[in-house]
C-alpha cells in the first residue's frame, strides 16, 4: 500500500510540475495581446491607474475592449491575475 502511495505521489509530483512550468492562460493572453505596446515600464511606474484589484480588473477589461479582443470574465480574470503575481500583488 505505502509503495502504491508512493508512486502516485512520484507521479503527480512529475506532472505537477510540468504544469507549473507551463505558462497560464492570462500569461500567453497577455503576451499575444498585450506585450507589443505594454512594455514592463507601465506597470511600475509611479502613476499606476490601477490601485487595486478592481481597479486592475477594471483597467484589463477597458484595454481588451479598446483592442476589440472580445474577451469573456474569465480571460480578463486570468490576465488580471498574471500581472498581479507578476507586478501589482493586491489582495
């Protein structure tokens, strides 16, 4: 039993991180859609229009929506979410 165990850990300690070393949904959004004219400068510079999370919601929705991507919530979400982890960091 402990050796059956073990091996479903080893398993999905492999596959775990290959998913981890993949890049997310928001990040290949992001980097399709938005890196050609965002380039890292404006998400950390000092006059930031996004303030908090809904605001950075809000600010990912309003571009998307300027570029006429279409995207649903939860494209909005994800790339919200990865510029988050990545620059902002709001609860």
């Amino acid at each position: 039993m402990a050796r059956a165990w073990g091996k479903s850990l080893l398993v999905f300690a492999f596959y775990g991180g290959l998913a981890a070393a993949q890049p997310g949904r928001g990040e290949l959004l992001y980097s399709t859609y938005c890196s050609g004219c965002h380039t890292e400068q404006v998400h950390w510079r000092d006059r930031k229009v996004a303030t908090d999370w809904p605001g950075l919601v809000a600010e990912v929705g309003r571009w998307q929506a300027n570029a006429g991507l279409d995207w649903n919530r939860d494209d909005v979400e994800a790339v919200a979410h990865y510029l988050n982890d990545l620059y902002y960091h709001y609860k």
